[in-house]
C-alpha cells in the first residue's frame, strides 16, 4: 500500500505546498486507487502540515513549487516529494498511479532555489 498527497487549489495542483489547504490522499495497491479522500490542514505553517501528512503516513506528496525548508522538513519525515507539477489533479493521478516509478524518476534532487547561479563574472564579453 503506498499513500500519496496531493496539494490541492480547486481541481489543480496547488503552486505552491505552503498556501495549500486542501490534500487529496489516494491510497493505491498495485497500480489501482483502493481509498481516496480530502484532507483539510488548517495549519497555515508549512511545518505543521508536514507533521500532519507524516501523521495520515503520506509516503509521496505531488505538488508545485516547494520550499527548501518545507523539503528538508518533508524528507525527513520519510515523505519523498515530486515538486514544479502542473495541472489537473485527475490528469496527475491518472499519470502517477499508472506509472509511479517513472515520475519518482523525474525527481528532482536538487530544488531549483538551490541549483547554483552561473557566475556571470566567468562570462567572456562580445
């Protein structure tokens, strides 16, 4: 069985997992969706939501953009974390619980507020 949260804005993913409210929780065996429902955390520090998802013992959260602070929080807590997605939320649970090691592939391990910035001093002039 594995647990997988998806921050919520309406019928999207969420932009940013901060501001998010609203987690739909998918519980998924084998390829196939055996529990699904939303999950509302009030809590508007991002800290607290990540206790509450290690607590519904979320496994992976979908979402937009995240927080370095927020991911760390998130990966220590076990929860692996699929960040910069878009879209429709039946369109990225159709996508993820078909092909869930394929999008954990594309993760990324390195969030892009903390890639390094090309030295623009190394830059030759034209």
């Amino acid at each position: 069985m594995n647990t997988t949260a998806i921050a919520l804005f309406g019928e999207r993913i969420s932009p940013r997992f901060d501001c998010t409210l609203n987690f739909m929780l998918i519980t998924s065996s084998e390829s196939a969706i055996t529990e699904q429902h939303t999950e509302t955390i009030r809590d508007h520090m991002p800290l607290m939501k990540v206790r509450r998802l290690a607590e519904l013992k979320v496994d992976t959260l979908l979402c937009g953009g995240v927080d370095g602070a927020s991911r760390e929080d998130l990966r220590a807590h076990g929860i692996k974390v699929l960040a910069n997605l878009k879209g429709e939320v039946n369109d990225a649970i159709a996508s993820y619980i078909t092909a869930p090691n394929a999008a954990l592939a594309e993760e990324s391990s390195t969030p892009a507020d903390e890639r390094p910035v090309p030295d623009e001093s190394s830059a030759r002039p034209e």
